[in-house]
C-alpha cells in the first residue's frame, strides 16, 4: 500500500501533473494501491456554487482519464478524492475507486461536509460500499468523516479490512489522533494521504490568514501521511511538508481478529439496539452551557479522598472497584465534592456518584461483563451535567456519542486499560469527537489522564492562547502509574461549543441518516 501527499492549487493541470507523479513513484516503489489527497483536482476554495460544478470533474474527462490510465498502465489500485458533478446537478466531495485496468469499481461521496465546502457541494446521499479485491476489502473516507466515528465505524462493520482516507487538512491532530484512533477502535488498516502547501490561494492567503489570526503557515496541508495498523501502530509516515510517497507491506486478514488482550471481541460485544439516538434526527443541544470550571481529582487511594477534597477537588473519580460507599460518602462530608467509582451488585457492574448523603446516581455497565444497563443515565449537578462509562463501555465510540447526544459536560470513566491504545488515542478521540470533558482513573499500576476542553477550538473563535495548530484535541493532564493523586480544571461549559467549522457540528452533524450499520 502507499500514500501520496501532493500540493494542489487552482491549476488544474498542474494538480494533475502532480497526482501522475506521485502515482508513478508509488509504482516504482512497488505499490499495489495508492492513495491520495482530498480534492486532488482543485483547492476547496470557490467564488461560487456555480464555479465550483464549473472545475468539478466528470466522468470521461480530461482529469479521469490520465488517473484510469495510468491505473491501467502500471496495473495499479489508485484511489482518489475529487470534486465531481453528478448529471441531477449535484457536486459532491467524491473518492474513486479505480482498478488495474482503469475502471472505475467504486464511487461514494463525503458524508460530513467540513465549513466552507457546505457553501459549494452537496453530502453523500447514500453510504459508501465495501469492495472485496485482491488486496482484501476496502472502504472509502474523506477527511472530516475521520474526525469523528461514525464513517469509519459503518463501514467496519460492513466488512472493511483497509480503509483508505483522503484529507485535505491543515490540523495537526489528524496525524497524531484522529487517523490512527480509527484503526485501533475498529481493527482495520489505515491508508491516509493529506495534502501539503497553501490549502486556500496562494495569493490571497496573507490577508486570509490575518484575518483569521493565524500565521499563513498554519494553512498549509499538514502533511503526515501514514500507514497505519489495526493495533494503531503507525507502520509508514511522511514528513510534515512536501511532495512524498510512503509504501508498507500490510496484512489485511489482520483486520478480521477484533479481540483484546482478554478475549473482548470488541464488534460482538456491541448493543447497537441501544445506538438508535446517533441515526435520529439532531435537535441541537437542549441545555445551557455548565460551569466554567471545575476542579477534579483522579484518586487511587480511598485514604487520600478527604486530602483531595479539602483542596478543591469538586469531582474525584476512583478506578473501578475501589472504595467502599459509605466510607466515600463520610470522606466527602461538608466538602460539597462528589466520588465516582464501581462496584458489583448482583452480578451487575454499577458506577456510582456520591455525596456526603450517599449514593445518588446509579450507572449499570453497558457492555461486555455487565449488559445490564439500557441507556447512559446523566446527573445534574450544580456545575454541569455528569455521566459515568462504567469499565470497558469505554471501549466503544457509541457510548461517548450517547453521552454527548444527553447534552453531558463531563465523563467520569473508572477504567482499566488493556492496550496501550486506549489511553494514548481511544479516550482522547473519545473527548476530542464529542467535545466532553473525561476524567479516567485507573489503577495505581497504570498511567490515568485527565482531559478538558479548551476554549481555543476551530478557527472560527479567537484564541486565547497561540495557535498551535491542533483543532480538537483535549488539554490532557496525564497522572502516571504508580502517582496516587492527580488533579487538574475540566471545562464543563466548553462542552456546549462544538462547531468545529462555520455550518459544521461534531455531534449534529454526524451522518445519522446514513449510520444504519451502527444500530444493525
């Protein structure tokens, strides 16, 4: 497999000459399948609706036809991503799927629109296929669709082995979080190639970028292209800038084992009956933001809750199993502070919230070792609105997405890893994606984090702080194995702040007419 990252600009010869080029190298390096970049025949940037089905590709044009010949002459896979007008008068943001001889085998188009791109084309009308090859069965994305969970997801469960992703971002945290998190939480390949070079004209990016208060290098596609494996291991990564190509050899059967260490099947193991609010219609989030701040505490030692709370700690969150209640609640008396841990009743695996009055919300388990629970059941409290992942329902994207879609502003996840994954990419995609607050302890044997929403989030507010260049990843506070106590401030009014682009919802804007796989 390889992934090629190009510059495109509003030349589109000069586009193309570039996706031949690369293609080419690809092949020379032994490739059987390359990828490309999103909007490899035109920058994302249009005066009109008009003008951009004016530059769109068609079928038996000039653009098609070089990449089909190619496809054929070095008897290569190429998938790319381009505008395309459709003859009902739609444009779409749409990846193609060509064979070694040329034809095209498969076509969907981008089901979540990113910003400005909802001003000039139209989201998918219909999901993307599954395509068995040679080369083992393939899925299709585009990148904002890997910013959050839902495309990858549907078409895992479709039968994907290898997914292949096309972007055209400027992010940082594409790179280093939302392209490897879908590999490891699904079990399947990776393929992702991002553009470099200015992603708005070149010309007019001076002034775009002091408006926008950025340095005009933030623009610029970020690069990084990756390879990546179902454990999340980045196998093959091309730099930040410039034109490249990287090759691996993978092994696609790989992505047919979704087992955990422990034997979790981590698909079987899925309620998708309790996933029916992602696929209804959105309704926006029904309450108002929560407190600006809130001090919190991972805590591993019981002895040391009643120190944590005396020094402001208004949450404190416990590893699984740890603490007796009662004890909890006396330790937080006239402090005002609530505990979160678990506990087994029955044969059911409960989180439990509690105040110096005792056990005021109840959480059974969702998932593998519980089952018992039927929904995500938040808490109101003075601060904001609270909900518990109990064990490895922290394993499951659909967990967090109920979360968020209950309007909750802070996760509390008594937790125990078992891949490294989990805490270095799942739990942060997992607060990134839903814009919530997550607070995890884990045993005092394992590194436990803290993640909190910042304020400097798109670029569509001002930042309070430089641009770094990563959109939506959490402010993380890591407590390391063998650290008892960890504290940090969680956010619960960021919660409320997820338009992540101008006309663009991490939570409302997922595909939820298109995510039937998940509920199936």
């Amino acid at each position: 497999m390889a992934a090629a990252q190009i510059e495109a600009g509003q030349d589109v010869a000069a586009n193309l000459a570039a996706c031949l080029r690369v293609i080419d190298a690809a092949a020379a390096l032994g490739a059987e399948l390359v990828v490309l970049p999103e909007f490899c025949n035109h920058l994302s940037w249009y005066s009109s609706r008009a003008q951009a089905r004016e530059l769109a590709t068609r079928p038996g044009d000039p653009f098609l036809t070089a990449i089909a010949t190619r496809a054929a002459e070095h008897r290569i896979w190429i998938k790319i991503n381009v505008t395309f007008a459709y003859g009902d008068g739609r444009t779409g943001g749409t990846n193609l799927l060509f064979d070694p001889t040329g034809a095209i085998v498969a076509q969907c188009d981008k089901q979540t629109l990113m910003g400005a791109e909802n001003d000039f084309l139209e989201p998918a009308t219909h999901i993307g296929p599954v395509v068995g090859t040679p080369l083992g069965r393939l899925g299709m994305y585009a990148c904002m669709e890997g910013v959050i969970s839902e495309v990858a997801r549907g078409l895992t469960l479709r039968g994907a082995q290898v997914l292949l992703n096309s972007l055209n971002s400027f992010a940082l945290d594409e790179a280093d979080l939302h392209i490897p998190v879908r590999a490891a939480e699904n079990k399947v390949w990776v393929v992702a190639a991002n553009k470099v070079g200015p992603l708005l004209p070149r010309a007019e990016l001076p002034a775009i970028a002091e408006r926008l208060g950025v340095p005009p290098e933030w623009l610029h596609g970020a690069g990084e292209s990756q390879i990546v494996a179902p454990d999340g291991t980045v196998v093959a990564k091309a730099p930040r800038t410039g034109e490249h190509v990287i090759v691996a050899d993978i092994e696609p059967d790989r992505a047919d084992d979704k087992r955990r260490p422990d034997g979790t099947d981590i698909l079987a193991t899925r309620r998708p009956e309790l996933y029916t609010p992602i696929t209804d219609p959105p309704v926006g989030r029904q309450r108002p933001p929560g407190a600006a701040e809130l001090p919190v505490a991972v805590v591993r030692d019981p002895a040391l809750i009643r120190v944590a709370a005396e020094q402001g700690a208004r949450l404190i969150v416990l590893p699984e199993l740890t603490g007796d209640p009662a004890e909890l609640s006396a330790a937080v008396k006239d402090t005002g502070s609530h505990v979160v841990t678990t506990v087994v009743e029955n044969d059911v695996h409960l989180g439990l919230v509690i105040s110096e009055s005792g056990v005021v919300a109840r959480q059974p388990q969702l998932h593998a070792g519980g089952r018992a629970g039927k929904r995500i059941a938040p808490i109101d409290l003075e601060w904001g609105r609270l909900a518990v992942v109990v064990g490895d329902d922290a394993l499951y994207p659909e967990t967090f997405r109920l979360a968020a879609l209950a309007d909750v502003d802070v996760v509390a996840v008594p937790y125990r890893a078992g891949e490294p994954w989990e805490m270095a990419l799942g739990l942060p995609e997992r607060a990134a994606e839903n814009r919530l607050n997550v607070v995890v302890a884990t045993p005092l044997d394992q590194p436990a984090a803290i993640l909190a929403m910042s304020p400097d989030f798109t670029l569509w507010t001002a930042w309070q702080g430089p641009f770094t260049g990563r959109i939506s990843t959490p402010v993380r506070t890591d407590v390391p194995a063998g650290v008892p106590v960890g504290t940090a401030t969680v956010a619960p009014a960021q919660a409320a702040n997820r338009m992540v682009s101008r006309q663009t919802d991490l939570v409302d804007g997922r595909p939820w007419r298109l995510a039937g796989a998940l509920t199936r």
